[in-house]
C-alpha cells in the first residue's frame, strides 16, 4: 500500500510540473515601458527585425559614396575659392606688369627721362634708344653718358637746366650724347671685324698709371671722391667709360697705317744717328714745339698734367741723351728725348704723329648703313 502511495504521488506531481509548464509557454514577458507609452505587439516587433537592413559589401559602398557626397558639398566651394584668389592674384600681376612697362615706354620715349628710377630700370631691361646697322643702341648706354654731364655741368659749372638757356643747352647735350653712343656702336662693330678688344688687365693698368701720377686723388677714396663729385661716377663707372674710349683708341692705332708708318720711318732714323731736333722740325705734327725742335719748353714732372701719362711713365725711365720708343698716347703716336735731368725733374723734346680722327673709319660705316634712333632730341 505504501509503495502504491508513493508511485501515486509521484505521478501526480509530474502532472502539476507538465500543467505550469504548459502555463509558462502562454505567458508573455512584460515589456518595460515609460509610463503613458503603450505595448506594440509583437509582430510590430518581428517586422521590425525583419526590415533590419543586411550589411554587405554592396551597402557598405553606397554608405561610403553618401559619406563623400555630403563632404564634397564643402571640398568643392572651397576648391573654388582657390581658383578665384589664383585667378585674381595673376590679373592683378599682369595688370602690374602692363602698368610697369606702359611707365616705362612713356617715361623713356617721349618724356625722354633721366631719372635715377628709369636709369636702373634700363640697366636691367635693355630698352632700346637707336639702331646703328646690325647693332641695337640701349637707353642705359645713353643714360650713362648723358647723366655724367648733366652731373657736371649741374654741380661744377653751377647751370640750371630749367632756365630757358639750360632747356636749350640740355638738348644740345641730348643730341651730342646720342651721336656719341651710335658712334660707340660703331666702334664696336669695327673692333670686331678688325680683332681689336681690351682686357680688364689694361683698363687696370691704364687706371693705375693715372693714379701713379696723383692726377686722380693720392688714396683710394680720395679717387672715389673725385669721380663722384665730377661726374658722378663710381670706380666701375670710371672703368666703363675708360674701356669705350680704350677700345676707340686700339681700332684707330690698327686702322691708321700711315701714321705707324711715319712713326716706324722716324724710330729707324732715330737709331740710325739722325738729329732728333732737326728730325722733329720736319716731320713732326706738334705745331707748337716743331719750330723749336719738339722741345717742351718745360720741366717736367711726373704729375704735369700737360704731358701724356704714357709719355711722362717713359720719361723718368731715360737716362740723359737717350731717346724712347714709339709711345701710344691714344691720341698720337710720340717719341721723345730726355734731354736733361734736375732731380726730380727732366727736360725733354718729343716728335707727335696724330692719328687720323675715328669719323674718318666710322662714316663710311654709316654710310652703308641705315640709323634708326627711336627718341626726338
């Protein structure tokens, strides 16, 4: 009886755990909710998590090109404004540049400025001023010599070129300066034919003979003072124009055969016995020392400022009695005699033969040649 007890209640609680099990299945678990908000049903929900988007390689792409196309809407107006600062910097610096030049070509010819502004403008931007045949005439060349005797004339010989006279006188510079930068281009042309150049070695050698005889300041900024205060030149100024003048010197000394001749001719008499006096009141060209044999008439020393410096650098070489030889003066070809010696000083004759003047190898030059200047003084 107790055993059949035992199976009883045992059965009849496996039959209340099946009934609450069965009870568990139809009960819902309550959803927590803030108060006034109502219960969605539970197909609401399962819908939902069925309309849950599938993340594939696919829709990460398009969210990728919705991320991007948002941010272009800001890359692209940014983009565009710097195109606009590009576009509007180089209007302004082309329209700087126009400005700059339509300055300069109206500042150059036809008010035909000298300015200090205009004169380092040309030195960088070769404007021309001329056209002598094949070669191009620039208006710094022209500045430069015109500037130095404004200078001049301005500070040594007190002119003012804004009276009527200096207005006159100031044109007649301008028309002389411009004739003398296409005779210098000119010149050129003809040194090159002819192989003629000088070297920086003898611009400096020619400065330092000058300054050897104290005819330009006895120290280094004495000379600078003294170009400065003239000519209102600088030491490589100085130089520039030294070189021209050189340069014009060396193409006449070639050309000018004859005069190298009678000078050679006169050298062999010399060394063949002949009397100097009596040779230089034949042939020499000196009109004022030929009557008395070439002498001087002088004592010469080495800082007269009458004698050539070429000349004067031979003199104190001579001894008494002896003569040079031929001397190149630029200008003339010399020989000369030391006739005497009083210390510091000598007494010497000389025979000139002049070289015959530069127009006379230019002009024909010119002649077969077009000038075309594009300034009206």
């Amino acid at each position: 009886m107790k055993l059949m007890k035992k199976k009883t209640n045992k059965l009849t609680l496996h039959k209340t755990a099946a009934k609450q099990l069965a009870r568990v299945k139809h009960v819902r678990v309550p959803i927590l909710r803030r108060k006034g908000q109502s219960v969605e049903p539970d197909t609401k929900l399962t819908e939902a998590i069925q309309n849950l988007p599938r993340i594939t390689n696919e829709t990460v792409a398009e969210h990728r090109e919705e991320v991007l196309s948002s941010a272009r809407k800001y890359i692209y107006p940014l983009s565009h404004s710097k195109r606009r600062v590009v576009s509007i910097t180089v209007t302004l610096l082309i329209t700087a540049v126009v400005a700059f030049f339509a300055y300069c070509l109206t500042a150059i010819y036809h008010f035909k400025s000298s300015s200090t502004f205009i004169y380092g403008v040309s030195q960088v931007i070769p404007f021309p001023v001329a056209k002598a045949g094949s070669s191009w005439v620039s208006y710094q060349s022209y500045l430069f010599e015109l500037r130095h005797t404004i200078h001049y004339y301005q500070i040594q010989q007190k002119e003012d070129f804004n009276s009527g006279p200096g207005r006159k006188h100031m044109a007649q510079l301008q028309q002389q300066t411009l004739a003398q930068v296409i005779n210098d281009a000119y010149v050129k042309q003809l040194a090159t034919k002819n192989h003629v150049s000088v070297s920086s070695s003898e611009v400096n050698n020619a400065v330092t003979l000058v300054r050897q005889q104290n005819r330009l300041g006895s120290s280094d900024q004495v000379f600078k003072d003294v170009l400065s205060e003239f000519w209102g030149w600088t030491v490589d100024d100085f130089k520039t124009e030294l070189k021209q003048q050189l340069l014009a010197q060396k193409v006449v000394a070639k050309l000018d055969t004859s005069t190298n001749q009678r000078a050679q001719n006169a050298l062999k008499a010399l060394d063949g016995g002949a009397d100097f006096a009596t040779l230089a009141s034949q042939i020499s060209d000196d009109a004022s020392t030929k009557a008395a044999g070439g002498d001087y008439g002088i004592a010469i020393s080495q800082s007269t400022s009458d004698i050539a410096p070429q000349v004067t650098a031979q003199l104190f070489k001579l001894k008494a009695g002896q003569h040079s030889d031929i001397i190149n003066t630029g200008y003339a070809l010399e020989i000369d005699k030391v006739n005497s010696i009083d210390g510091d000083k000598v007494h010497a004759s000389h025979m000139t033969f002049n070289f015959q003047p530069l127009s006379l190898y230019v002009n024909p030059v010119k002649a077969h040649s077009k000038i075309h200047t594009f300034i009206k003084v």
